[in-house]
C-alpha cells in the first residue's frame, strides 16, 4: 500500500484507480521516492529513445523534459520556485515560510526556473543519446534516494495543518531506509558504466550543502524544499558527469565515450 501510495502522490497516472489508499500510507511515502524514480525515469527515457529516432537528439530531449513534467505535474519544480522565492526573498524563518506558501511566483523563482532548465537542457543536449538515456534513469533515482535523506535529518519546519499536502512525513525506519537505497542504487549497478561512478558524489554534496542551508535559515524542512533538493541534487549528478566526460576526453583518454558506447 506503501508503494501504491508513492506513486499516487509522486505521479499524476491514475494509479489512485486500482485501489483507496488510506492517509496514514501517505507518511511513509519517502522511502519509495527513489522506486517512483523508476517510473518517472524510465518513461522520460522511453519517450527520448522513441522521439530522437525521428528527431534531432536536442528536440527528442525536449519532449523528454516534458513528459516527466506532465507524469509528476510538476510537482518538484512548483517546490523549487517556491525554495528559490523563499530563500531568496527571506531573510528570516517566519519571512522565508511565508514566501513559500504564498501561491504566486515571484522573480526569484523566474530566474530560478529559467536558470534550471537552460542547464538542464544544455548539459545533456550534446551528448549521444545512450548516454544521456542513462544517465536520466540513474540521476532520477539516485538523485531521489539522497533527497530523500532530509526527513530522516530535519524536522518538518512547519505545523502538519500548515502542510500544503496536509501530510508530514515520518522518518525511515532502516528497513526503509534499505529500501530507499536499494531503490536508488539498482540503475547505477546494472547500467551506468564503473568509470561514472565518482558522479555518485555530486548529489551528496549537493544534500550537504542544501541541508545546512535548511537547518541555519528553517531550522527544519518543508515539502517544497524536498521538491527542490531533489532537482538540484539530479541537476549535480549531469553536471558531474559532464565534468567527468569531458576531462577524461582532455586529459584522460581521448576515446573514453567511444569505448564506453562499444
């Protein structure tokens, strides 16, 4: 019921067809995080392989992009405007919640989309599609492994009523927590090549990073940061593989990318 509960609230599929799930399975959604990963993965995987038979790779990406937008109605990025209004409008606890609830976007969180998905777009354009096919299942899912881990740092920084979801999660047990990482970690075992692997590292600086941002500013965590430390975390696993590639082409071996798509 877990899991069926995941992605009813991580998609917008009509799984909430199959079965009523009660609220209480709501609370324990976060583990399954990286599971729905391989849905939301896999379908924008699915949808760049079909597209860029016909297309250019760079259009095929596109319309990748904005499948996963249409899969998850943009459930992460709404929470990564409302981070980027809300800690770059507030400057204390009470000011930055505020701004994150309030419904409206503001330039902040303009410039921080628009920032986003030009990175998002640009770091994977150029690089051949098996590659980039990758490279989504595993950022996806490991990406949301390691956001996942804000709840198990973090208290909810808001009252449960003052939830947009009305729902506050509750922490993993380490059987979840098991789960969550086995979830996250599969793709990268069966499909992402041992050379790429140090990219495992990008997201969980990212975490860090952003954790210590949520501790000093909310002294705890809210659904939109979850949102967007997600986001930043995967935009940090295609940047590091970026980085990657292009230094062991430069400086490593020229042939890197052609022997790893042999």
């Amino acid at each position: 019921m877990k899991v069926l509960a995941a992605f009813i609230f991580f998609t917008r599929l009509p799984f909430w067809r199959i079965k009523e799930v009660s609220a209480k399975y709501f609370k324990r959604i976060v583990p399954y995080w990286p599971l729905a990963g391989w849905l939301t993965g896999g379908i924008t995987v699915g949808v760049l392989w079909i597209a860029a038979q016909i297309l250019p790779i760079s259009i095929a990406w596109v319309l990748a992009i904005l499948s996963r937008l249409l899969i998850t109605g943009c459930l992460h990025e709404d929470g990564l405007a409302d981070f980027f209004d809300g800690f770059g409008g507030g400057t204390t606890k009470e000011r930055t919640l505020a701004i994150m609830k309030d419904s409206q976007i503001g330039s902040y969180g303009v410039i921080g989309l628009i920032v986003y998905f030009l990175l998002l777009f640009l770091l994977l354009e150029n690089l051949p599609l098996k590659l980039i096919c990758v490279l989504v299942i595993c950022g996806d899912c490991w990406s949301k492994f390691c956001a996942s881990q804000i709840i198990n740092y973090l208290p909810y920084a808001r009252k449960e009523e003052e939830s947009k979801a009305k729902n506050v999660y509750d922490r993993m047990t380490w059987q979840e927590l098991l789960t969550g990482f086995i979830c996250g970690f599969l793709p990268i075992i069966l499909f992402l090549p041992i050379d790429f692997w140090p990219v495992m590292i990008c997201p969980i600086l990212t975490f860090t990073l952003l954790y210590r941002l949520m501790k000093r500013r909310l002294q705890g965590y809210t659904g939109d940061c979850c949102g967007a430390t997600f986001l930043l975390c995967e935009l940090s696993f295609y940047l590091g593989a970026v980085i990657l590639l292009y230094a062991q082409i430069k400086y490593g071996n020229p042939n890197f990318i052609n022997v790893y798509l042999k």
